[in-house]
C-alpha cells in the first residue's frame, strides 16, 4: 500500500496556513503540492481540527474492517444456499 507523504494533522496545518495567507499557489509551491492536491485535501479534510482528522480516520477504518466483514458473510451465505439446494 502506498505510504502517504503527508499525516493529517499536516495536511490541516497546510490548510490553515493557505486559508491565513490568502495566496493558495505560493502555499502549494511552499509544501511542493499539486492544487489538484491542496483542493482534494479542502474538500476532505476543511474546517476540521486534528483531533476530529483522527476520528475520520479511524472511523474509515471501521467501515473498511466492517465492509469485510459483510463480504465474508455473504459469501458464507451464498455458499450455504448452494450446498442446501442440491439434492442429495
């Protein structure tokens, strides 16, 4: 899995430093960032303090772990469907 440059509380330490400084290009050239980059982190990560970066992460890892766990359980079902519909 690709590592990430930047850890969140980065990230919206970059955030806050463009949104003081008004100049979002200068901002990018300073932390070497794509604008692509700076505007996916501001729609993602805006208006959000470190601690709440935290909770979105480990929240997304819940759900990750979660999804998983409903594919192996579908995937259990479906194989019990198929040995019960068969006539022996």
């Amino acid at each position: 899995m690709k590592r990430a440059r930047f850890a969140e509380e980065q990230i919206i330490g970059i955030l806050k430093a463009a949104e003081a400084a008004g100049n979002i290009r200068e901002v990018c050239r300073e932390h070497n960032i794509t604008e692509q980059t700076f505007y996916r982190w501001r729609r993602k990560y805006g208006g959000m303090d470190v601690s709440e970066a935290r909770k979105l992460r480990d929240l997304e890892r819940e759900n990750t772990e979660l999804k998983k766990m409903v594919a192996d359980l579908s995937l259990d079902n479906r194989m019990l469907k198929e040995i019960n519909s068969k006539k022996w």
